[in-house]
C-alpha cells in the first residue's frame, strides 16, 4: 500500500506543509451531514448503519480535500456493547445506565463478546477502505478507558468528572475492574477495526486532564500504554495517536511513557512549548482553537500560520485543538486549509 503524507508524517517525516484533518469533521456544521442524520432517524442509527455511517465520513473528505478521514462512530459504543443502555437526548448529550457500584461492574459482558453489537462498525470500516481514494487514510478510533469510564460512572457528561473521581476514591478495587474491562474492550474493538481497514487508530482521552499526580499515571498512561503495545504485538507498524486532552504539563514525554507514535495537543497547551517539550518525542497534532472555525477572518489566518511555523522544526499533522463546534462556518475551513497549503 503506498505511503500516505499522514503515514509518513506519524512516522517521522517533517513536511513543508503538514497533513491536515479535523476531529469531528463529519458533523453538524456541515448541512450535509444534517441530511443524511435526518435519513438516518437519530444519532446512533447513524452510527450502526454502515452506508450512511460510510457516506458521512466521505462528506467532508469530497467537500475540503481532507488528508485524512476519521471513522464516523462514537465512543459510547463500547460501554453499550458491554451491555449499557445508551440514548441521545437532543441538545444535551448522551445517557447511559450508571455503572456505580460493585454489582453492576461485575454484571458488564466480557470484552470478547463486544463484536456482536459493534459489528456494523467493522462493516463500515470495510466500505471506506474500498471507497477513499488511496491518497486518503482511515484514521479508527475508541475512547481511551478513562474518559469512557468518566461517562459510564456517572450515566452521563460531567464538568469536573466527579462521580467518577468519587467512584475511583471509594471503592477502588470496582473502579480497577472497571477499568480493566474497558481496556480489554477497546484493546479488541481497535484491532478488529484495523483487521477491517483502519490504518490509523486514535485514542481520545477527553477528560485526562482531570487525573492528577500518581492518578495520571495510572488511569491515562498505562492504559494508553497498554492499549498501544497490544495493538502493536498484533499489528506491527501500526500507528497509534494519543489525545490526553488537557494534560497540561503531563504532555511531556508522553510519547516516551505510552509508545504513542503521535499526540495530539489541546488548545489550551502553547504550541511553541509543545514543539520544545513534546514534538522532541516525535509527531504532534494540533493545536488550532476551534472557535476560530465560528469567527474566521485574519485572526484564523495568523494563527493557521502560527501553528505551522511554531511545529515546522518536526513531524506535524494540522488540527483542531478540539472537535469542531456545530455553529462554525464551512467557509472557514476552507480559508485554514487554503492559508495551511498557500506554502
Ligand atoms: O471526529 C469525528 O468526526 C468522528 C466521529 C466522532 C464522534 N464522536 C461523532 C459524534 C468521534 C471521534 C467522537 C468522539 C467522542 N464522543 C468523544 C471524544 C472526543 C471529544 O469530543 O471530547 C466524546 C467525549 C464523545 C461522547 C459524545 N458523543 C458526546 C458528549 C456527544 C454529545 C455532544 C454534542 O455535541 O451533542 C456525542 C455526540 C456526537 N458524536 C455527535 C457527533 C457528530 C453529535 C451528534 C449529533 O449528530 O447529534
């Protein structure tokens, strides 16, 4: 299989102009996507049926001429194949049934038995491999078992974490089996989605920033480390991005401690410190405020610019600090990818 720029930039390679692509560049700022959601009925059937799944991850790749797509899913996939109700309450995010206490942890499936429900995932997958263009690399992706865990603790999104810092302190032993169990879990959903095709996998961490000291290195760089090795033993070369969302200073070496091949830097992390302290531990990925995808205009373009130069010195793929917001304006990637490639 040729070698794609974003291959070749997770691997090493330092480029003139990065690889670019966005987290959650098949969204709602794209009406588009609004369209086929609307086919689909709602969210997660989007999710399991693999042509609509298929066509939206496509939408952006065919609209901006992205060097990459991500696999159009959710990580709340997972605790639901591990046996949790999930649903979506329209503008306000997911629910799940609170996994709380001993009992309910030890009532979760085994790991192995996830491929039932998340086979359409894989069928997915295996649709987009025949349907990019070559030049175009599926990036998969889960939720690191940390942030998956933060959401099945508390049945939904919380500011600070709490339930699940509560849950962790109180009964650490079903707070470790839990854990464990997600690891497991993500361990065998990412490698069947590279049996099916990915090329990539990323793992989103969304709340590490919240784990602290000896809590950081426990529940966000082992499992990160741990999911990375496994999937390495399985599929040699493969390509792993780690996003430890708002690790602050604990970005440091986290290529070193995780055998991450990339990581991806949060907006709130300064670029120039990432390039001296991060970016010496190979690939970064990063680090646009996606606000600047609502309000455009010369201050997105200085900061496209910004960026570049801040990672010019090493191996970089362009991205969003975050997921892009549903009020931003498709004009507005078009103006970063064309200010990104103007050389
Ligand atoms: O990046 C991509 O384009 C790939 C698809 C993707 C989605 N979610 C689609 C989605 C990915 C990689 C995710 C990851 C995800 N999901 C994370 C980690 C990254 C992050 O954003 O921090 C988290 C925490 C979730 C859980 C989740 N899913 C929440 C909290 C919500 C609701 C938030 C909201 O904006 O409504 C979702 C729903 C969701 N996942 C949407 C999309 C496109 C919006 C759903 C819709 O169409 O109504």
């Amino acid at each position: 299989m040729a070698e794609t720029k974003l291959m070749r930039a997770l691997r090493g390679e330092v480029h003139e102009v990065p690889p670019a692509w966005m987290m959650r560049q098949a969204g709602r700022y794209l009406p588009e996507y609004k369209a086929t959601r609307e086919k689909a009925g709602d969210f997660l059937s989007l999710c399991y049926t693999p042509e609509l799944a298929a066509e939206v991850t496509l939408q952006p790749i065919r609209r901006f001429g992205f060097d990459a797509a991500i696999l159009f899913a959710d990580i709340l996939l997972v605790p639901q194949a591990l046996g949790m109700d999930l649903w979506f309450v329209t503008g306000e995010g997911p629910r799940l049934e609170p996994v709380d206490d001993h009992r309910k942890v030890a009532l979760l499936k085994p790991a192995e038995d996830i491929h039932e429900t998340l086979s359409p995932v894989y069928e997915t997958v295996r649709i987009l491999s025949r349907e990019l263009p070559r030049d175009v690399p599926l990036i998969g992706f889960a939720g690191a078992p940390w942030t998956v865990a933060t959401y099945m603790i508390a049945g939904r999104g919380t500011p600070d974490q709490g339930p699940a810092h509560a849950f962790k302190n109180a009964d650490t032993a079903a707070f470790e089996m839990l854990m464990a169990r997600v690891t497991d879990a993500t361990i065998a959903y990412l490698s069947a989605q590279v049996e099916a095709g990915a090329q990539v996998v990323k793992i989103f961490d969304s709340w590490a920033g919240s784990l602290q000291g000896e809590d950081f290195v426990r529940y966000a760089l082992e499992p990160a480390k741990k999911i990375t090795a496994a999937l390495k033993h399985r599929h040699p070369g493969l390509p792993v991005i780690a996003f430890p969302r708002g690790a602050g200073e604990k970005y440091a070496d986290f290529h070193a401690a995780t055998g991450a091949d990339c990581v991806a830097i949060d907006q709130d992390t300064d670029a120039a410190w990432a390039a001296a302290h991060v970016q010496n531990g190979g690939c970064v990925q990063g680090n646009l405020n996606p606000a600047h995808m609502v309000t455009g205009g010369q201050a997105l373009v200085d900061e496209v610019r910004r960026i570049r130069e801040a990672f010019r010195g090493g191996p970089h793929v362009f991205n969003l600090g975050h997921g892009i917001t549903p009020d931003a304006d498709p004009d507005n990637v078009a103006l970063m990818l064309e200010t990104l490639r103007e050389g």
